[in-house]
C-alpha cells in the first residue's frame, strides 16, 4: 500500500540569475514572476546559458520527493526521453525513496524548465516539456494508483491531457482515493477551466497560490471542502468549506531561493493530513517544510 501516488510533469530545472541585458530574457519581462512562452529557437539559445544549479523538477514530483524525506510510501507517474536529464530525474526520485512509474519516450528530450531567479528573488519559468508532455493512458500502471491512499494530480496535465486527467479521477474515485490538485500555473487554470470545473466537485484538497486561485474565479460553493491558497511572505490561506482562514509565515526565513517552496508547502501540509493534524498544525509543517527549501542555495536535489 503506497500513501501518495502522484503524476506530473518530469522535468529538469535549470536555474539562471536573471540578467537584464540579456535580449532574450528580456522577452520574458512581461511575464515576470510567471510562466513566459519563448520560440524553440530562443528557449534552447537560453537554455545553454551557464546555470546557477541544476535540479529535478516538475510540481508534484517536488512534493513527492519532500514527501519521501518524510516517510510517506510515495510512486510517481511521468514521461521522461532516453536520455541525461531523464536518468538524472529517475535518480532523483529514488535518492528520496520515491518509486519510479516512468515510461520513456525514446525519440524525444526529456523536459527541460529554466528557472530566471530576479534580484528582488522573484522568478520567472520557461519550459519546454518535450517528452514529458507525451504521457498517455496506456503509460499508466492504474493497479499501483489503486493502491494508493491518496492521489496527487498537477494542474500541467489539465492543459496537455484533459482525457488523461478524467481517467485518473474517475479511477481515484472508484477505489477509494483521496484526491488532491495543484493549480500549478496561472495560464493552465486559464485555459482549462472548464475541466477543473468538472472535477473540482471530487477534489479533497486543492493546492495553488493567490495568482493561480485568481484566474480560477469560482463561486465559492464551486471549491473543495479544503483549499489552500499560498500567498509567500505573507503566508497562506485555507477555506474550510464555510470561509477563508488566515495563517502568517514564519518571519525567521532567510530566503535564498523560491523555486519549489510552494510544492514544499504542500507536502508539508500533506504530511499534516497523513497525521491526522488539524490546519493550523498543517500550515506549521507546511511553513517549516517550506523554509528548508527558501534557506537553501538548491532546491531539491
């Protein structure tokens, strides 16, 4: 029996000081702090650029691995190429006691994520998912999600395979998973919200931050039970099914990198759930699982 089966997208992040005079990142200034689209041609010109570090990436599987450095019996499902990147990300998951359901995509790259850090620490995201985008139904060992307590799907999927994200629901339904859902980006909830409309109805938990719940923009009556919206600095905000709470962050931080603090959040709140914790004990795991990452020089691995 496995505590969370998860399933992203399986990236490798390459994370670049964000350099003014550099003319192709100043393409992505309108979308700072965001996700910004590049032509190929200029994606893998910034992609060669020198990088501050290099780390497995992709939502959900940052939250597994968390996961998995804290116990919990976790699998994760994605697409990777035959190739560098796609040995690095298997790696990764297994370093932090993560079961891989990898299938690989032979004549494809594995995703590749560039991680713009600004001076003011915000970041901007530009990716290009290449074989990770591939994922198809027939990818997916659906015995292994059966048994899993809980099943965690990324927002990025909603965007690239909305059939694939209703065969996953519908199965996490019928044997008896709890289901939770990270928002993921502002531009997957944007264009995919007709979907999330259709599943949120069976969702336990929700994940994403203020922009993200922003471009969503349901009636309340619409939402989970429990929703969780992360809000950096200021901390996060939690709906309980009747209003939304408040709870601060921890002002002790010394924040040397963002990248992956909110899905580090996340699983820390997970575990929180998995002790059977209240939400303010949650948001406290949350919060402490988080600053390991925003005190840190490299996320994840």
């Amino acid at each position: 029996m496995f505590d969370v089966w998860g399933i992203g997208m399986a990236m490798t992040d390459k994370k670049m000081r964000f350099d003014p005079a550099d003319p192709i990142m100043q393409k992505t200034l309108p979308d700072k702090g965001g996700y910004a689209r590049l032509t190929y041609e200029d994606f893998y010109i910034l992609a060669d650029r020198p990088a501050i570090s290099i780390s497995a990436g992709g939502s959900v599987a940052n939250s597994l691995r968390d996961l998995g450095k804290m116990g919990l019996k976790c699998v994760f499902a994605g697409k990777i190429g035959r190739d560098d990147e796609g040995q690095f990300f298997e790696k990764s998951l297994q370093k932090c006691s993560v079961v891989s359901s990898l299938s690989v995509e032979a004549e494809e790259h594995s995703g590749i994520c560039v991680v713009l850090v600004h001076d003011d620490g915000e970041k901007t995201v530009c990716a290009k998912a290449r074989a990770a985008k591939k994922l198809r139904e027939e990818d997916i060992d659906f015995g292994l999600l059966c048994q899993s307590r809980a099943v965690f799907v990324e927002g990025y999927l909603f965007d690239q395979n909305p059939q694939l994200v209703k065969k996953i629901v519908s199965t996490a339904k019928s044997c008896g998973c709890k289901l939770y859902l990270t928002l993921a980006d502002k531009s997957c909830v944007r264009e995919s919200k007709d979907l999330w409309r259709e599943v949120l109805p069976g969702c336990d938990v929700l994940f994403g931050n203020g922009a993200e719940y922003s471009v969503l923009d349901f009636d309340e009556s619409q939402l989970p039970q429990l929703c969780v919206k992360t809000k950096g600095a200021d901390g996060c905000e939690v709906w309980n099914g009747k209003k939304w709470c408040a709870f601060s962050a921890r002002q002790d931080v010394r924040v040397l990198n963002t990248n992956g603090a909110g899905d580090a959040f996340a699983a820390g709140f997970i575990k929180g759930l998995f002790d059977g914790c209240e939400v303010d004990r949650c948001v406290y795991y949350g919060n402490e699982t988080a600053a390991r990452i925003l005190e840190s020089e490299v996320s994840c691995l």
